[in-house]
C-alpha cells in the first residue's frame, strides 16, 4: 500500500482542475520528447511519445491520488482485459489495483468528528491513524472497542459519493485520450458499469445489510468467516466490523496442492450457492476481498458492497443453461439464455452463435467428471480473448442483461484466481446436485 499521505481534493472543480493539469502536463512532455526526438533526425510515433517512463509516472501518480473512480476503472479493466492489455497500463493498473495514498490523519480526523462526533475517540480503546488497507473509496483502519474487541473500520474517502459520476467520465476519457485503453474495449459500457458499482459500495448501509445477511447465511459454514457488523461505530461513512486476521488469498500459490484445491473448491461451492439458494451474490472477484485463515484452514470474506440480488427466473435460468451444455442441447441453451435477457434485441445470427459458443467455453469444466487443472487449461485467458473479440462487434455490450455481466465478471475473477493459485476443482460435481433437484 503507498505509504505517501496527501488530502484527497474533495470538491468537483479541484478534482476537475487535477485532471487538466495532468493532461496539460503529459501533453507538455510529449512536445518535450517530441522535439528531442527530431532534433536526433528520428521520426517520433505519437503512441511511443504518450507512453514514456515519466508519462506513465505521473498518470498512475494521479490516478491512484484522485482514488475511487480511478482506481474503479483500473480494478475492472485489468480485472476484465488483463492480458491483453499493454505492458505500460497494466502496470499503472497493477498499481491502483494494490494501493492509493492514504488520508492525512487531520482529513481523517475530520471524516471521523463529521460522522461519529467531536468525541469520537470515545468509541474506541484504541485506533490506529495509520491504515491497513486501501480500497476504491475508503481506507481500512485497525481499532479496539470499549469491550476490547479487534476491529476493522472503514472510512469512506470526503466528496467521494458526490464526485463518482464526473470521476469516472473523467477517467475514461483521459486514458482513451493517452491511447491506454485498446480500440477493441467498449470503454463506455464499462464506464456506466462503474459508476453503477462504485454507487452501490459508497452506501455503506447498504453493505452493512448484506454483511449482516452473509453473516447469517453462512453462519453455520465451517469453511467461511463473515465479518460481525459493529454498528455502534458506524455511520453514513463509516463502517465497523470484527478484524480478521488472515493471509492475501493470492499467497496460496505457495501452499501445498491440497490446500489450493480446498480454497478453490469452497469458492466455487460458494458462488454456485449464492447463485442457486441464496439468490445473492458478491459480484466483485478483486482477489483482496477474500483472505486465508491458516490456523483454521478457513476462508475470510470481505467487502460486500458490490452484492447484488437475482430473481428467481434469472437463477432458474442459469440451471436451465447449464444443464442444457452439460446435455448437448443447444435449443435448451437458446432458451435459457432467452429467458435470462439475453437476445431481447435484434441480433444477427453470427452474434448469436459467438455467445452461444462463449457459454460453451466458460461451461468446459462441467463437462468432465474430474478434477479440472484451471492453470493448464488456459481457460480465463481464452474466455478473456473470446470476450474482447466480442465486444468488437456493434451492439453486441447492450445484448447480456446488467446482472449477467456481473455474474459473468465473478465467474471469469474465479477462473482467473484458479489459474493463478494453480488449483484443480471438480466442478461437475459441484453444480450437479442444483441441476438434478430441478428435473425431480
């Protein structure tokens, strides 16, 4: 997490005002470098002047300064495009991915007096200026309530709701603009997909709700850890919870087999639970919202504000599509694509068959009877490729339903994560006990 403090700009002209500077400023060194590069009789290409050492500074600089919609955008494109980006953008991603620039403790403690109260220290035992995390639009603090409890507590950036619209817009235009974003990625869509999710998790009593439901939902899991709501220390922007201690999920790569295979396999149970029975679920696969608790060979899950609810038909409707691949029929799959949204606009026949073609492929590891080996498989990178080839295609972003790109971003984050960990999961066995009940 960066460790360089700097009050984030709060008001709409300020962070407007962030944004022209850095235009101003990238434009100023690609003269700069222009001119430096005729003057050595070579003949400057403008993608190469955009993307110098010192260009690709100052954008991650800013971006990760100016926080939630940047680092929104950042998380969903190098979560959505990954390996297809540039090399240059998937570095100014990673970095937003990981950290932004914490408050200063005089912000903070203006933040905290404006939700709580002047005496809001009274709330706590102790409370740790420095924060432990950073997310998209708030920081994670590490503090002790009057009983001695551990917690977590959430701290929602100043004039973050207020500005998420302008943010975003503001962001994608900047790195179209600076060329970072390929031609083959419908931005746009992805931008109102953003500021859809980035209001959903600024309402922090709306993920205090889901929390809570997870929390009950789960309680009798022995494989997850749901954090506990501590609501006497919440408020609009503030949001309290039990601390769990635990290890990045990512750090599993270096577990043993067993391990990998036990957390992927949970996780997949888990989505196809939310899925199925729970008609909920966490939409958000950034791998630093789940945890492992070594000591207890257990899962943590964190961060619910990305949550959203399905309808009965929706649900039914995946059961349907799956069970229609795993059966080789194709006119079943036809319809429960149509049934879940998809298809609800004129669409040719080729672009039919691609999505059709793209179910097949996302379904591969339902159609064997095995443990499926994510990471030889290539599948989230093949999916990745199949996706982006898709979204060149006119019309085609307005075809899935909103709820089914979110579904569908979650399934690809858990492929991905598989892959990464390097985990085998027999899924077939997993989603079969949902497919079978439905024909009894």
């Amino acid at each position: 997490m960066s460790t360089k403090e700097r009050s984030l700009p709060t008001h709409r002209l300020s962070r407007l005002g962030k944004f022209a500077s850095l235009a101003t400023r990238v434009a100023g060194n690609v003269i700069s470098e222009g001119s430096k590069q005729l003057a050595q009789g070579k003949r400057p290409i403008a993608r190469d002047l955009l993307l110098t050492p010192q260009n690709i500074a100052r954008l991650t600089d800013q971006l990760a300064h100016l926080r939630g919609a940047a680092m929104k955008l950042g998380q969903m494109l190098s979560m959505d495009a990954g390996d297809i980006l540039d090399p240059e953008l998937a570095q100014i991603l990673a970095r937003l991915r990981s950290s932004a620039d914490p408050m200063p403790a005089k912000q903070l403690n203006k933040v905290m007096e404006n939700a709580l109260g002047l005496d809001w220290k009274s709330e706590f035992v102790a409370f740790n200026f420095k924060p432990v995390a950073s997310a998209s639009i708030g920081q994670v603090h590490q503090a002790y309530s009057d009983d001695g409890q551990k917690l977590a507590v959430k701290v929602q950036y100043p004039g973050i709701k207020k500005s998420i619209d302008s943010d975003v817009d503001n962001v994608g235009t900047l790195l179209k603009i600076v060329g970072l974003i390929p031609e083959s990625v419908d931005y746009k869509s992805l931008l109102e997909e953003a500021k859809k999710q980035l209001h959903d998790e600024a309402d922090y009593q709306r993920e205090a709700n889901y929390m809570a439901r997870y929390h009950q939902a789960l309680a009798d899991h022995p494989h997850f850890v749901v954090p506990k709501l501590h609501p006497q220390s919440s408020a609009e922007s503030i949001l309290a919870m039990s601390f769990i201690e635990g290890t990045s999920i990512e750090n599993i790569q270096h577990s043993s087999q067993e391990t990998r295979d036990f957390v992927m396999h949970a996780l997949l149970e888990l989505l196809f639970k939310e899925l199925f029975e729970f008609k909920m679920v966490q939409t958000d696969p950034n791998f630093a919202n789940y945890l492992y608790l070594e000591s207890s060979h257990q899962i943590g899950l964190l961060d619910f504000g990305a949550t959203r609810e399905y309808s009965e038909r929706f649900s039914s409707g995946y059961q349907a599509a799956f069970r229609s691949v795993i059966h080789h029929d194709e006119q079943g799959l036809n319809h429960a694509l149509e049934q879940i949204g998809f298809f609800s606009q004129t669409i040719l026949p080729h672009q039919r068959q691609a999505v059709l073609n793209l179910v097949h492929m996302a379904c591969e590891p339902m159609l064997v009877d095995k443990q499926y080996d994510f990471k030889a498989s290539g599948l989230a990178q093949r999916l990745r490729e199949a996706g982006t080839i898709l979204s060149m295609e006119q019309d085609y972003w307005h075809t899935p339903p909103a709820d089914a790109l979110f579904l569908h971003r979650k399934i690809a984050g858990m492929y991905l994560l598989a892959a990464r960990i390097g985990a085998k999961v027999n899924i077939r066995r997993l989603v079969m006990p949902y497919l079978e009940s439905e024909q009894r």
